[in-house]
C-alpha cells in the first residue's frame, strides 16, 4: 500500500462545478496534511493545511480531514479555468520533518 | 515580500560538467530541502537541513552533495550529472519541519 494515494485523473469538471479531489493516506501517526496546487513547469504552491479533523474553508478551498478514515481531501467550489492544474496531496507524520507527496491529480476546468 | 529564491532558473550543462544550483530564503526557516522532480512525477526529497544539521535520504545519489553555510543559503551540487538528472530541482523551506513547506520557483535542468 501506498503512503500517500490519489487518483491521479483527468479529473474534468465544467466552468462553475465544484471539483472534488480526494487522498488517503496509510500511516495513522500523520499530523500535519496539505494541499498543493501545481501549474505545468511550475513549482509547487500551498493553497491549504490541515491540521485537526473537520472542514477548513479559505475563499473557494475547502479542506476536509477524517483521520479516523486516514483520508483528507480538497472541494474546490466554482470552479475556473485558471483552477486547471495539477493538485499534489502531502502528508507530515511529525517525526521526521519530511513530507510525504501523493503523486497528484491532474484537474482540468471546461469554460 | 518573504521569499524563496533559486538561481539559475534554467541551467544547461554538459554530460559530466559539474553544476551547482542555489537556494536563498529571506523567511528565516530553520529546514531547508532540496526536492527533484521529473515530469508527471511527485517532488521526490533528495536531502534536507535542520539548522546546520544535514539529513540524506537513503537513495540519493552520491552524486548530488549540498551545503548550507548559513540560515538563507543553501547549495545543490552535482558532480558529474548524467542525462538522467535532467529534471526540475526545487527547494524548499519550512519554519520548523511540521508545518508548512513553501517552495522556490525551481530550476530547470537540461543535460547534454
């Protein structure tokens, strides 16, 4: 099993939909989680953390974490074509100062 | 603005020729990593510091080496980079390695 798993996509909503990006993860000591959203030859750009469960709403993001499902997940709510991008699940377990990257989930916005 | 700076943006270098790629940080971060990320892949940690204290993972290449020689500067060096390191290498820093990593721009490196 994957530490960190998601679905890697095409994942195609129209202009105004809201986009649902889900992520799982396997080791039950993982403390901090967040959302990066990466633009082709980019890098990386933190939109969200998450760290206690619940929802945490910024703007149009909302994360979401059920650690007792080890899975966290990220609604984008009107989506826009500049929403369109690749959108990268890390975990920090806390013990290590590392993150643990998901592979990513390619999120293409239709006008 | 409090930022994460990498130089060369784009680097081209010949098979063998050794390179160095730098990361400079104005947020005061504590740890700072250095990442390589190939097309269609996740970022992949080739080695972080804590302060002063170096951290290798275990399937970095002897190849690449960094240095840290002070709190904002922080250097990848490659020896004697093949094709197969052509890649985007960025780096990163977090305030205490449990929260938040912000990332550099990256730097494109081609290898001919």
């Amino acid at each position: 099993q994957k530490e960190v798993e998601q679905n890697s996509g095409p994942l195609s909503v129209p202009e105004g939909a809201i986009a649902s990006l889900n992520c799982t993860y396997s080791d039950r000591v993982s403390q901090s989680f967040f959302w990066y959203r990466q633009y082709s030859g980019k890098s990386p750009e933190l939109i969200m953390s998450i760290y206690s469960n619940g929802d945490k709403e910024d703007g149009r993001f909302t994360a979401q974490l059920n650690k007792a499902s080890q899975y966290v997940s990220l609604l984008i709510r009107d989506s826009q074509p500049s929403d369109s991008a690749t959108y990268l699940c890390a975990v920090n377990k806390g013990s290590n100062y590392k993150l643990t990257f998901g592979k990513g989930t390619l999120l293409t916005v239709n006008p | 603005d409090a930022m994460v700076i990498q130089n060369p943006r784009y680097q081209v270098t010949q098979f063998g020729k050794p390179v160095t790629l730098s990361c400079s940080q104005t947020l005061n971060h504590n740890v700072m990593y250095w990442y390589q990320q190939k097309s269609s892949q996740a970022p992949k940690l080739l080695f972080h510091y804590y302060d002063k204290d170096f951290n290798n993972e275990a399937d970095t290449p002897d190849n690449f080496q960094s240095r840290r020689p002070n709190t904002s500067f922080c250097f990848l060096d490659i020896r004697s980079p093949g094709l197969g390191d052509a890649a985007m290498y960025l780096c990163a820093t977090s305030r205490d390695g449990l929260r938040e990593q912000y990332f550099g721009p990256g730097t494109r490196l081609t290898v001919t």
